[in-house]
C-alpha cells in the first residue's frame, strides 16, 4: 500500500484513490542470478573491539499514525503505529540507539494531534534539549503536497484545510534549524513526498534551514519529493518498506565496517540501497542534504564489533531470511533479539540481512525451544528457515511436589514462610533445571527477602528457560525498579506490551519506573493506559494517582487514591496472594521495607493516604490533610514522609489558630524523621522546623 495522499489543487480527493491504485510494489528482494550461494571463497575477517563511542546527551520525538479521523477507509494506513512502536524500542536499547527511554516521547495514532505534535516539537525538544546533544525526530504516516508545500499529516487532518489542520514541512526544518538545540539533529520521515523536506530544486527549497552549516543535520525521508513511500506485510510481518529497512540498520545490519557503529553514512547507504532494490527503484530515500557529520553515531551494537561481515570492510550485497513454522504464536528470535511472532499460515519475511551466519532460535511458552542455530544468509537470494516446536516440555514430576509446597508457604507470606519457600523452590529447580516457574517464583520470594541480587539471578534464569515468559519479565522488571535500573525496567516492560498490549500490569509497572525517572508526563500516560485497559486493577488507580500528584495535579490524583483504596479494601493476610512485588515509596528518602519485615498491603494503602494528605495540604486543607497524613501512619507508623507532611501540617494549622499543642504535635513529627532518615535533606529541614518551634515555645 502507498504511504501516501495527493492533494493539488482543482484536483479532487477521489482522483488520488483511483491513480492509487495503478502503482505496485514488489513483493520481496529480486535473486541475484550472477551470485553463487557457495559462500566459501569470500574472505571472513576479525576485527578488534572498537572502544565504545561517547555518545551524548539524546532526545527523541517518535511519531506513527495509521487512522485518520477524516479520511476515508481507503486512505486508512496499516503499520505506521507498529512502525512507531518498534522505532521506539530499537532506539531505548542497550544496542541500538542507546537513547534514555525517558528522553523518547511517542505519539501514536489519536495522540498524534496537530496540537500535541507542535507541543513535542516547539515546546518540548527545544526545552530540554542543549548544543552538544542528539536529537532524533521520526515521523510515519500520510504526507500531502498542496500550493507547492509539503505537509506531514496527524490523526486529524482534514485534507480540504491542509494549512490548518496539517504540519508544514516548512516548519518543521524551521524548528529543527533554530529551535531545537544539538551538535547531532536526525530527521527521519516515513512518509508520502516526505523528500519535498529536502527538496531537489534548490531554488525552491521550503526548508534550507536543515542546511545550516552551524549544526550537524542528518535528514533521511523515505522518498523523493515526487514519489510514494510504500509499507507491506511483506516487511517484518508489517512495516513502511523504508522504516524496516531503518530499523534493521540500527540494529546493526548497516554496520558495514564491522565495529559495532552504525553512523549516518552507513545508515543511509544500507537503507537507500534496499528500498531502492526491494521496490524496484519506484521509492528512492534521500538524504545527504544537510550538513551531518557522516561519523554521527546513531546506534551502537557492542555485540556486533568483534566481527566483521562477509564483506568487511565495504558495504555487503544483502538477502533474506523467509522464517516459517509449524505453530502458532511462535516467537522469533534473530541474533540474540526478538523479531516477532509469527503463526504456521504467516511466514515472517526478513530482507536486508547481511550475508553470512545469523543465530535463529523460535520459542513458545511450555516447549522446547528450536534452535538457537546458525543459518547461512545468502547475498541476493531468499534463505528459508523453518521452525518446528514439537517437543512439549515435560516436567519433572518430582519436581512439582517441593514447588508446590513452595507457592503455599509463599502466599502466606512473611520471613519464616519466604525462607522455607526459597528452600523448596531451589530443590525443585535442582531436579528440574528447566523448570521456569520454578526460577519465577524463587527469584519472587528472594525478592521478598530483599536479596535483590539473588532475585534477579533467578528472574533472568526464568527468562533464559522461556522467554515469551511474559510473568517473568514483569517480576524482573519490578525488581529492577527496586534496584534502580530504571531504563531496563522500562525496555521489559516495553517487550510485554509490544507483545501483549493489554497487559494492565506492564502499563502501571512502566508508569513507576517514569515516576522513578522524574518523566511524569510519560508516567501519567502509561498509568492511563493501565487503568484503561484494568479498571477494577487497584495498583493501576495507585501508579496512575503517584504520577499525576508528583506532576502538581492533585484535583485528578486524588480520585484515583481514593479508588485504589476501595478496590483494595480486604483483609490483609491475603496480601501474599496478590503478588506484590514492588516494595517501599516513591518519595524519594532511599527507604525500603522489607516484605519480610511488614506486609505490603499496609505499606500501599499507608502510601496513598500518604498521596492524599500530600495533595489536600498543596490545596490548604489542612484539617482533611492531616486525617489522611493519620490514617496513612495507622497502617505504617514510622513512614517517613508522612510523620514529615504531618509535621508540616500541624506548622500550618498553628499559624491559622495559635494552638500550641499543634506546634508539640509538629515538633514529635519531625524528631521521628530525624531519627528514621538522619542523613536526608528532609531530616536537615525538619532540624530547622524543631529549632524554630522550641523557640516559639519558649517564649
């Protein structure tokens, strides 16, 4: 399908459909007939481990819109959202982009306004953003050209008032040029006559601000100015040709000098040179119209560096792996990442491979997996990989006794059950070393423990055994937020969505590791998803409360306490049962209970009264706050932040009225946060406040 809608004018909208339909793409990488498939007089270097690159300071803007509010069915997209998703994570990985997930903000389909966008591009990145940074804006979706300008389309366009309702192309290397600061910019654009951004008619350029020699510009659309860009199933399982293409080049695949760098230069030959190739030069990418400096580095694969491909050091001729199996729900895994999941009817086409050996292992959950093995890749030519899932995996029958066992003592709950349970699940994970909810469960109760480090060891061992484990993924993620490795709970949590987008957990877990971040608007974002997709999920209401009062909007924070709280009103002996697994607060004193210690259920519901009495005293109600701030210490009586806000809510009463005792009541406040946090800027604070009320009771 043609990624793409033209609008000129006196030319009607019905027009476009009916020539739409006259162009063809071509289904797959044309054999190369001179290439022979014996592989062996080709020459494989090793190359030495390049040091790794300084990479700076990175902010991203990823954009990916399929539905249209206002146009027709015909003109609806299929993939620039998945396009959107899978940019997204190939640029918040460890190898790839290397950016801070953080520092990416989405907008994908009715979030891609025309209002949010101009809100990411001239408010956002040029508030953030400094001169030695990378900045990385990509945009898929319609493109429009009317009156000679470009335009890129957000979900609610009308294409009969393009310069109201669209984003002039104009504008947008405007905003790149001056607004928004970095030594290294990177636009790519995935779009219909997405190439007018870099114009071939220089004396017609609408954007020569991306030319400005002060800034290193790497500006790579998916075609030129007069041309559609193309997206089919035949990419990936579904893409734009151009943004699979892009991906697979971050990932690595454009790497052509072997050391694990993928720079401007490499990206774009790699990229120019498929889609040219794959559609038959109909869809040309451009590039090279800026100023970049061609060593830009836009992804950094470590993994990658000691070795070079077939052609190392030049640029490879590349093939296809065409992956097949004999399931349903399969999971792809291509050099150690995951590439998808596939069904028996629907083989998964993966062009632009770099010739050579590639490891491909396929996975389902409760079998043998298949593989990993080697497959040779072939320059030019379709290699076919058939997965078989056969085996189901059989468990050791005398395995399942001491875990058993070991569920039971767990879900009571408390350190002596937790450390007999540690015992029965490590016996059956001895007898049975394949035994995946064994590893889960053992890395939960270490966890409970607090033995953070045993808990991940047995987490990541779940995940090696099966990892389309989903439920380990998100007990790992949840122990990494307890460890502080924020970005890695964040890329966990992303695979559980890209995977199964209604998971309510991996939403809410995300929107805490945002709020760990200080990224409360990515964490408002992902804790409304979880409650839309959970509503009668209290810790969903918790998270999503957490990150609208630490974003100042207490009037919505509120209600969503106060929901948790109903939803979680039950006996809390069954706390166990309900797999709390993120232990301690969010308000930043560096204090964790022990679930071993005091039960979870007290240490939430005491963490939203705690939310609430925060929010009513930010508003003045000092009287509501301090029963919330009361309430919270009945449940956890030496929570520090709330002995804190109560003593500054008995402060701010005594100013209202003059009754001593509420300055005693706060001086007792603050001495317990001394004594529970000495060493913190609020045990500092609450020095002064105890000097303070001593003298005003002196007197």
């Amino acid at each position: 399908m043609k990624r793409c809608m033209l609008i000129l004018v006196m030319v009607a909208l019905a027009g476009y459909f009916a020539a739409a339909q006259n162009a063809a793409v071509a289904s797959g990488d044309a054999p190369q007939q001179e290439q022979s498939r014996d592989l062996t007089h080709v020459k494989e270097t090793t190359a030495n481990p390049s040091p790794a690159p300084a990479i700076p300071h990175s902010y991203a803007l990823v954009v990916g819109v399929s539905h249209y509010a206002h146009l027709p069915a015909k003109a609806q997209l299929q993939f620039p959202d998945r396009d959107a998703e899978d940019m997204y994570t190939t640029l918040i990985s460890a190898e790839g982009g290397n950016f801070p997930p953080e520092n990416v903000h989405k907008l994908i389909n009715e979030q891609a306004t025309l209002q949010n966008l101009r809100h990411e591009l001239t408010e956002w990145l040029p508030s953030v953003t400094g001169p030695d940074d990378r900045v990385l804006i990509y945009f898929a979706g319609h493109g429009f050209i009317a009156g000679g300008k470009g335009y890129l389309a957000t979900t609610d366009v009308d294409p009969m008032h393009l310069a109201d309702t669209a984003y002039p192309m104009e504008d947008l290397g405007r905003d790149i040029g001056t607004k928004i600061h970095g030594k290294w910019k990177v636009l790519i654009t995935d779009a219909c006559h997405s190439g007018s951004i870099t114009p071939e008619d220089d004396t017609a350029q609408v954007n020569h601000n991306l030319l400005n020699l002060d800034v290193s510009t790497f500006s790579l659309t998916a075609s030129r100015d007069r041309e559609q860009s193309f997206e089919s199933p035949q990419w990936g399982g579904g893409h734009g040709i151009f943004t699979y293409y892009v991906i697979r080049g971050l990932e690595g695949e454009a790497d052509a000098s072997g050391d694990g760098i993928v720079t401007a230069d490499e990206l774009a030959e790699y990229v120019r040179s498929n889609v040219r190739l794959a559609t038959k030069t109909l869809q040309n990418p451009t590039s090279d119209r800026g100023s970049f400096d061609p060593n830009m580095v836009l992804a950094y694969n470590p993994g990658r560096s000691v070795k070079c491909t077939a052609n190392c050091p030049g640029a490879p001729r590349y093939g296809t792996l065409v992956v097949q199996t004999n399931m349903d729900g399969v999971e792809v895994w291509l050099d150690g990442k995951s590439v998808g999941v596939i069904d028996k009817n629907k083989p998964l086409r993966l062009p632009g491979m770099a010739p050579g050996p590639h490891t491909v292992k396929g996975v389902h959950l409760g079998y043998e997996p298949d593989g990993p093995r080697e497959e040779q890749v072939y320059p030019g030519q379709d290699t076919s990989v058939s997965i078989r899932i056969l085996i189901a995996r059989q468990k050791n029958h005398a395995a399942e006794e001491p875990f058993d066992k070991g569920v039971e003592l767990y879900t009571r709950g408390f350190a002596v059950n937790y450390k007999q349970a540690a015992v029965d699940f490590e016996q059956a994970l001895q007898l049975d070393p394949q035994y995946s909810q064994a590893a889960l469960y053992l890395g939960r109760t270490w966890q409970a423990l607090y033995d953070p480090e045993k808990a991940e060891t047995y987490l990541k061992q779940a995940i090696a055994i099966d990892p389309d484990y989903l439920e380990a993924r998100l007990s790992y993620a949840a122990a990494l937020l307890d460890t502080g490795d924020y970005d890695e709970a964040i890329r966990q949590t992303n695979a559980v969505i890209q995977r199964d987008a209604s998971n309510g957990m991996a939403w809410y877990l995300q929107s805490q590791a945002f709020v760990r971040k200080g990224s409360y608007d990515q964490a408002v974002a992902s804790g409304k998803q979880a409650v839309k997709i959970t509503p009668s999920n209290g810790e969903a209401h918790l998270w999503l409360a957490e990150a609208l009062r630490l974003s100042n909007q207490c009037t919505e924070a509120n209600p969503e306490y106060s929901r948790y709280l109903a939803l979680s009103q039950f006996n809390s002996a069954l706390g166990g049962q309900l797999n709390y697994y993120l232990l301690g607060s969010f308000f930043g004193f560096g204090v964790k209970k022990r679930a071993a210690e005091q039960d979870i259920w007290r240490e939430l519901r005491a963490q939203a009264n705690v939310g609430i009495c925060d929010c009513l005293w930010m508003q003045k109600q000092f009287s509501a706050a301090a029963e919330s701030c009361q309430k919270a210490l009945s449940y956890v009586h030496d929570d520090p932040y709330a002995n804190y806000r109560l003593g500054l809510v008995y402060a701010e009463e005594y100013n209202g009225n003059g009754n001593p005792e509420l300055l005693r009541e706060a001086r007792l406040h603050f001495s317990t946060v001394i004594a529970l946090i000495p060493d913190t800027d609020e045990a500092q604070r609450s020095r002064k406040y105890v000097a303070n009320i001593d003298a005003v009771l002196l007197h």
